[in-house]
C-alpha cells in the first residue's frame, strides 16, 4: 500500500495540510498586525479556524457516504483555493468580518482534508501507526515550512494579495492532481457511542493521553501562530527576520521528525518523551525571558526538536491501548481533547490584550510544564499497569 499512488498521493495532501495551517501564522505581519494592537481580533481568527474544523466533522462524515474519498479530497482542495483567494481580496483595510469567514473555510478545507487523507491510507496507518505518523508529520511540516519560506521571500517584494493568490494555486494543483486519481473504497470505520465515550472518562490511562494530547497540540498551535507577533513586539525584530525565524522553528520540526525515525529503534519509547518534553520545556523557557535573537532561536531549536516526537510517540500508545483510535475520525475522548486544544490561541487573544503580549509565550510554558508532569505520571501509569 506504501508504494500505491493513490496512497502516496493521499499523504501528500498532508503538505497541503500543513500549508493551510500554518497560513495564520506567516500571513499576520503581512497584514499589518506586528503594527496594530488588535490582539483580540487575532484570537478571533483562530477561533475561525476552529470553527471551520468543527464543522468539517459532520460534513465529513455525510459526504463519505455519499460521495467517497476522492470527492471530497477535490472539494476540500477546491475550499482551500477559494479560501486563499477570498483572503487575498480582503487584506486590511476591508472589514474583518470578510477575513473571518475566509479563515472558516480554511478550517473547514483542513478538517476536510486531513479525514480523507487518514481514509485513504487507513491500511498503512493500522500497519505502523507511528511511521506512518511520522512520515505524515514530516510531510505536513514541509508544508508549513515551505509557506512561512514562501511569505517570508515574498514580504517585501510582492504585496499580501500577490502572496496569497500565488500561494492558492498549491490546492488548486492538488485539486487537479486528485481528480486525476482513482482511490478504493474506503474501510468503514465505526463511530464511538455516546457510552464508550464516557467510559474512556473512567479510565486512568485514557485521560492522561487526552490531557497530553491536548497540552501538547495547545502548545504547537500556539507557539506557531503567535510566534512572528512576539518576536516583533518582544525582541523588535523585523517581520522578515520574524518570518524566518518562525521558518526554523518548523525546520527544527521536520527534521526532529526525522531523526524519530531513527531514534525509536534504537530508544527507548519512554526515555524518548521525557527527553523530548523536557527539551521542550528548557527551550520554552527561553523563549519567554530571552532579550534577544541568539536566546530565541536556541529556544526556538530546542522547542522544536522537542515537539517533534512527542504526538507520534503518544497516538501510537494510545492505538495500541484503545484501539478504536483513529486520526481521521472525531471518536472519543482523545478527538475531543485535540479539536478542544485549537482553543488556546484564541484565549491568547484575549490574555494578550489584557497582560501584553508577553503572554503568548506564558501560556504554552505552562503548558508545556503540564506535558512533562504527563509524560511521567503516563510512564508510571505503564509501569503499575504492566
């Protein structure tokens, strides 16, 4: 199935992916908003964003049984261009509300997107879940660097309507590119009843991977979106150099998914996660007290090495202890601590129009403090359970 080119080119969509949600991030300085102090009005943008996820789920779920896979890989590809082009038409000046309903389809695109993909490669994820995870994450996280790249060469040579028309045409190819691909039926997959849902709440187990799931998914979404805007404010860096330091921090990402690869054959599973989450904690630190470039890039390093490992590592005990688990499907607690993790930078808004933009990074510190304490209750948890 690893070698079929409809898998293959399922899980490139994850680029795709990828692109359209790091886009918050890398398109606020070119909105202007490293000069305005309107913090709250980018919460609200998040929010858009989840609001577009929580509505892919029924959509989702409706029109793979009526449709198929293909259908809506195109329709979400499709969403994710006619997204990018209504916010390329609606840059400020033009009234927010414009933006905001842009970011809803770019949400709903995304959840569309990452469901159908999971579908069609459901065979190799039961196979291997945290490969495949992996080879996913570093697909993804190509996207989201190849984006930041792109706005950051682009930022003062073309203006943001250039920028975000030149970047539509990505899901417009995918678009294409899947109309061109005959995908198999997909495997039926079950959803979980209202019970089984309440009863992962009575276990143990299952509430520290939902907690570590959505601290650790907090976490990333907001160090990510928030990033340039600190770095401007913080450091009074330029919005290029914020750019390209937000390019790193997802290098740092890929290739710390990459040496995953290598590392857990080698490693221990266990060892592997404190580590990762107490390099992440180090360099979160960082970020929040450093005065300048050199601190915020070691922390920017060490963050996203740390990251890079620690979803894989815990979707695969989860589907190993719960195996109803499934990335492309809202079923049970661990779906609804993820969808509820993409709140945080939206709360962000809020905390930073209140206490300055400092915040930002305050709260994915503790954040990330809570995702170590996790890791080790979780391996003592393991420890009494074996």
């Amino acid at each position: 199935m690893l070698h079929a080119p409809s898998a293959r080119r399922a899980l490139a969509g994850l680029g795709l992916s990828g692109l359209l949600a790091a886009l918050l991030g890398a398109i606020l300085p070119a909105w202007g908003y490293h000069l305005r102090f309107e913090f709250d009005e980018i919460g609200y943008y998040f929010l858009s964003i989840t609001v577009g996820v929580l509505l892919s789920l029924e959509t989702g779920r409706r029109l793979f049984r009526s449709h198929g896979i293909a259908f809506v890989l195109i329709l979400a590809s499709s969403l994710a261009c006619g997204a990018l082009i209504l916010l390329a038409f609606s840059a400020p000046p033009f009234p927010a509300i414009w933006r905001l309903g842009g970011l809803v389809l770019v949400g709903l695109a995304m959840g569309l997107l990452n469901t159908a993909i999971f579908q069609a490669i459901s065979t190799i994820y039961q196979h291997d879940p945290a490969a495949t995870l992996n080879l996913g994450g570093i697909v993804f996280g190509l996207g989201c660097l190849l984006i930041t790249l792109l706005v950051a060469g682009t930022f003062n040579a073309y203006s943001v309507k250039v920028i975000l028309i030149l970047i539509a045409i990505a899901p417009a190819l995918f678009a294409i590119l899947y109309a061109k691909t005959a995908f198999p039926a997909a495997a039926p997959h079950s959803q979980l009843s209202p019970k089984q849902v309440l009863a992962d709440f009575r276990s143990r187990g299952a509430i520290l991977l939902a907690l570590l799931l959505f601290f650790q998914f907090g976490n990333e979404w907001s160090i990510a979106g928030w990033l340039t805007i600190f770095l401007i404010h913080r450091l009074g860096v330029s919005p290029q150099a914020s750019l390209e330091m937000l390019a790193l921090y997802w290098l740092a990402l890929l290739l710390g998914r990459i040496g995953a690869l290598v590392i857990l054959r080698r490693v221990s599973h266990a060892r592997v996660l404190i580590t990762s989450a107490a390099a992440a904690l180090f360099g979160c630190t960082l970020l929040l007290y450093t005065e300048n470039k050199f601190g915020a890039i070691t922390g920017l390093l060490l963050v996203g090495a740390g990251f890079a490992t620690i979803y894989p590592l815990v979707a695969q005990k989860i589907g190993h202890r719960f195996t109803y688990y499934h990335p492309g499907l809202f079923n049970g607690i661990f779906s609804i601590a993820m969808v509820g993790a993409m709140l945080p930078p939206w709360l962000l808004g809020y905390a930073a129009d209140a206490w300055g933009v400092g915040v930002v990074m305050a709260l994915p510190l503790a954040g990330t403090l809570m995702v170590f304490i996790l890791t080790l209750l979780i391996w003592l948890e393991s420890k009494i359970s074996d």
